[in-house]
C-alpha cells in the first residue's frame, strides 16, 4: 500500500500480489487520498474490471471502507446490468470513481460528450490485468487507453495482477511506449494445498460432467464452511448442479452462479455469499477474478481447466486474507 502510495505521480505501476492480498484496495490508495480534500468534481478515477460480478463486488466493498470514514467520494459501476435511466445519468454527471468493463468502456469513448465525462480523468485502474494480457479483450483495452491518453493527457496508469511467471511482460503491455513502469511485489502468500479427489465410482470413459463424484463432493461441502466448485462450461455446471441438488438430502444451502443467468438471481447469490449464508456454489469463470468472499475455504475444479494460470486463480478463491 506505501508503495502504491510513493509512486502516486508514476505514469505506469504494476501491483503483483497473490489473490486474495487486498491488492485491489491498495490500488485506490492513491486516489482516495487524492480524493479526500473534497474539491474535486468529476471523473477521477476509472477502475476496469474483466468480470460484472468483480464490478460489482469492487464497488460493494469500497463503498464502505469511504462511507465509514465520511469522504466525499462518490462511487458507481457501469456494466451491462446497469439500468439505462442510470447509464443515462452516470453520462452527464459521472462519479469521481467510476468501475467498468472492457465492452463498457469502449461504448463510452464511442459517445459524443466523450471528451466531456473524460476530461478530468487523472487515473485508470487495471484490475486482473493479467486476465486480459493474452486475449483480444486485452487489445481492445489498450486501444481504449490510447484514446483515454489523448481525452486526459498525463494519465497514470496502475495495473494489478496476480502472480505471473514474467511479470515485465504484463509491464511492458500496461504502460504507454516509452513509459517506464515500476513493478510493486508483494507478499506472496502461503502455499496452497492441492489434492485429488478420489471417488467411489469410476469416472465414465466419456462425458459426464464429474457428476459420478457427487457424493464425495457433497461430503466436502458438509465438511467445510463455503465451497466453490468450477466447471469449464454453463451446460456442464448446469448439469451438475442439477445431479447435486437431486442428491443434497441434507438441504444445505447451495446455488449456482454464470453469466448466462438473469442479474436479479446472480445478485442473489452473490449477496448470500457476502453474507455467508451458502456452503456451496457451482460456478464458472463468472467467479474466477477478484471476488472477495473470506467465507470460502474450499475449492473443487471438476475437469481439466484451459491453462494452469485459470487453475492458479481459481485455487486461490479459498481462505481470502
């Protein structure tokens, strides 16, 4: 955090710290501190998130650390779950921290008052910035930020990533050629432990989802207090969700959670997991970044993941600092 806060005038900074080291909070150190003298109108700072449901925990839980020390900062998202009446609003008076996506971003920059709600802008924050390095979101991204340096020039730039093999590449990839960018590292955190679940019944030759593992991992559900349990696609969580529930004799509470849900009921369940009320959630990659549940202290992969990074990551969902 003291770091962050020395290098508040760095063009670029790079955070590497393990999921779950509060790395997203220290993040808007900076900007907060900047913020607090409460004569600052409009957009400060833009925080980009990959994920909705990162949005929308982001700003849940930044809220309240600002509300209960009574700065004047006002904080919003914009994702595709917001209402146009509030889209509408957010365009003629934006809030001095504004939380997006990608997609949501490039909309922005698309509009005519553009260089209006983007004048002021002093900061952009890159949460997960790793997640976005090796896709097209990513190029995207950065054409967004290119167009953000012309609209506010002296923009910083201060992205945050979890542990990575070569974190100069994700350094050279956020700052603008040919800033410098400083990388921050942080404490790396404990050792995860990592075991195979073994089962009764075989595994079938082909499909089936880890659905012949239901009983194992219903008696880890019962054992720990909140399991997340991830699959690779909705129809393999669907169908498993489906098998689990028929089979959840002891009415735990459990639930499941991707994007191809309404937002009403995934803010159900996300709700429920701040407030620790589920012992179990079959999710997707809707919850692989970034959401702060300190509840869950158990993490199932059903099926091999699409890279070890997505394995790292979701691995360290459990036992949030």
């Amino acid at each position: 955090q003291q770091a962050l806060l020395d290098r508040a005038d760095a063009p670029a900074t790079l955070l590497v710290a393990p999921t779950g080291g509060g790395k997203t909070l220290a993040g808007f150190l900076p900007s907060l501190v900047e913020l607090a003298a409460g004569d600052r109108p409009g957009l400060h700072t833009l925080y980009i998130s990959p994920l909705k449901a990162l949005a929308a925990d982001v700003r849940r839980n930044l809220t309240r650390p600002v509300e209960e020390m009574g700065l004047p900062v006002r904080i919003e998202d914009r994702t595709g779950d917001t209402s146009y009446t509030k889209r509408r609003r957010q365009r003629a008076d934006p809030p001095h921290i504004f939380i997006t996506t990608p997609e949501s971003l490039a909309l922005l920059l698309s509009y005519e008052d553009a260089p209006r709600i983007f004048a002021g802008l002093s900061r952009v924050i890159v949460d997960e910035v790793h997640a976005l390095a090796e896709s097209k979101r990513g190029d995207q991204l950065m054409l967004a930020l290119a167009r953000l340096e012309t609209l506010a020039p002296g923009l910083r730039r201060v992205g945050l990533s979890a542990t990575v093999e070569d974190p100069a590449a994700i350094a050279r990839f956020l700052a603008r050629h040919p800033d410098p960018c400083a990388i921050v590292h942080a404490d790396p955190g404990p050792d995860p432990d990592i075991a195979m679940l073994e089962t009764e019944a075989p595994p079938p030759w082909a499909g089936g989802g880890g659905r012949h593992a239901i009983p194992e991992v219903l008696a880890e559900v019962r054992r720990h207090r909140t399991t997340l349990i991830f699959h690779n696609t909705r129809a393999q969580a669907e169908l498993f969700f489906r098998d689990l529930w028929l089979a959840n004799d002891d009415g735990l509470p459990i639930a499941i959670h991707h994007g191809s849900l309404a937002r009403e009921a995934r803010e159900r369940v996300e709700a429920a997991m701040v407030r620790g009320e589920l012992r179990g959630v079959v999710c997707t990659g809707s919850l692989d970044l970034g959401i702060d549940w300190g509840d869950v202290d158990l993490v199932i992969q059903v099926g091999a993941p699409k890279n070890v990074k997505r394995l790292v990551q979701r691995i360290r969902r459990a036992n949030h600092r």
